[in-house]
C-alpha cells in the first residue's frame, strides 16, 4: 500500500476495520428496502474496492441476505456494536463493498450512481449528475 492514500473505514467502537489503499472503484447510492435497513437512514451509500487494495482487521459476524436475481450478499458486521462495515457481493467477485460512513472522510468522493430510485424518499436528492437507476443496472458478464 505504499505511495497510495490510505483510508480507514471502522465500526462505532473501532474494534473492527477495512483500511483502503488509493480510490474505490465505484461509489454509489442505493435506495432498496435493505440498504435503508441495514443503514437505518433513507438509502445506503456504498464503496466497492478491489479486494487487494483492502485490509481487513478484527473480529466480524456475518449476515447473508437475499440479494436481487437469487444472489446472495454477505454483510460482515461488528459484534460488539453491531455496525456493517463491509459486504461481499456476487455482482463484484473481484471486490469488497465498504460502508461509506464507516470511513468518516471528507475527501471520499460522492456517488457516481443512485439505484433502487425507485424506492427512494422524495426528499432524499442525489448529488450531481451520476446515472439514475429505478432498478438495479443490468451487468453484462
């Protein structure tokens, strides 16, 4: 991880962690029924990495979940606090998902991409001009 930025991004108590070296590879706004849950706020913002840019540390339970088209995601969460830090996901076998508060940056950049609008709070305004989902985007592999 030399000569790359390098971002933490920890749970409340700071017992489990993900330290990001350089730029995610994605950020995005998701505003599906799980990620309004799983955050407890009105949609859930994301950060996808390559796995080996990523340093995981600490102990983590995880919860796996229904994801769309029968996928199933694995949400790895603090059990002492309970907070989500990072996810894996079959639509990104080569990356790992961080919780974008998880980092406390304010350099992190913002989202490129809302999905799930569909479900999203009409007060709840994306920032900028990234691409505009109702539903998930297809992927092509």
């Amino acid at each position: 991880m030399i000569g790359k930025k390098v971002r933490l991004a920890a749970c409340c108590c700071g017992s489990l962690t993900a330290e990001a070296s350089g730029e995610p590879v994605i950020v995005l706004m998701c505003s599906c029924e799980q990620c309004q849950r799983r955050t407890g706020s009105a949609f859930g913002v994301s950060t996808y990495w390559k796995k080996e840019n990523v340093r995981l540390s600490g102990e983590a339970k995880c919860f796996v979940r229904d994801g769309q088209e029968g996928r199933k995601i694995g949400l790895y969460f603090c059990p002492n606090c309970g907070s989500t830090v990072y996810w894996h996901s079959p639509r990104r076998p080569d990356g790992i998902g961080i919780a974008y508060g998880a980092f406390v940056d304010g350099e992190l950049p913002a989202p490129v991409m809302s999905m799930w609008e569909k479900r999203k709070h009409s007060w709840a305004i994306p920032p900028g001009d990234e691409h505009h989902f109702e539903n998930p985007p297809t992927v092509s592999r």
